[in-house]
C-alpha cells in the first residue's frame, strides 16, 4: 500500500509525452558523372604442377648409445627370465591370504611387470630395469608372505 501511495505521488502513472525526433538533414547531390570502371583483366591461367611425392620421414633420432645385437640379446634374455620368474612368484601368491599391503605391493609388481613387456619393443634397457624391478620386488613380497 505504501509502494502505491509513492508510486501515485511521483506521478509514475502519469503518461509522458512522445518528442518526435528531428528530420534527418539533407544529403549532398551525387557527383553527375563517374568514371566507368577500369577494364579487369581475366587471370591468367596457371599451369598445374606435378605434384611432388611426399618425402619421407626420418624416424626420430634416439639419444644414448645404440647396442649391438649381442647386448640387445642379453638384455631381452634378462628380461625374459625376471619376467618369468615374477609371473611364477605372482602365481604362487595367489592361492595367499594377503593384507592390504600386501596386496598392494602385488598389483604394483604387475604394473612393473605390465610395462615392461610393453616396452620391450624398443630400447630394452629400461625394460630391463622395470622387469628387475618387478622381480625383486616380487622376492621381497613373496619373503614376507606365510
């Protein structure tokens, strides 16, 4: 009731005049005459290349030192038996009651175990190093497991 009364009294109800705008001010004539356009040449056409055969790509450049088939042999034996070996100890701990520790220390030796073979296509020295780890700590777990 109060909103109305201020409402009433400030006359928002009142109807305000409409102010019409003002008229637009006269343009200038346009000049009378206009040059015709220039003559456009048509383009001339273009000749289409051969289309050159892609080049190929060189395969990425490896950094370290590169090994010889004997040394690649060795690691791939090495990994061959950690791998083994930590299938054959996960095997046994399966038939294991394990703490949750324990258990958890057997999923990270198959992630060890998981990325090793994956990375065994190509420089086998850090597949090496995560099939080792993967057995040893598969030694370690399988040490403390009754």
């Amino acid at each position: 009731m109060l909103l109305m009364a201020a409402l009433l009294a400030n006359g928002c109800w009142k109807k305000k005049p409409v102010v019409a705008a003002p008229p637009p001010a006269p343009r200038a004539p346009a000049p009378a005459t206009v040059p015709p356009p220039a003559p456009v040449e048509p383009p001339k056409p273009v000749k289409p290349r051969a289309a050159a055969p892609p080049k190929p790509v060189p395969p990425p450049a490896l950094l370290g030192e590169v090994l010889s088939a004997g040394e690649r042999a060795r690691f791939e034996k090495q990994i061959g038996a950690d791998l083994e070996e930590t299938h054959k100890i996960l095997a046994a701990l399966a038939s294991k009651r394990l703490t949750p520790e324990q258990a958890q220390s057997a999923e990270r030796i198959r992630a060890f175990a998981r990325q090793a073979a994956e990375a065994r296509g190509g420089d086998p020295r850090p597949a090496a190093e995560l099939a080792r780890r993967a057995v040893v700590t598969a030694r370690g777990l399988a040490g403390v497991v009754r």
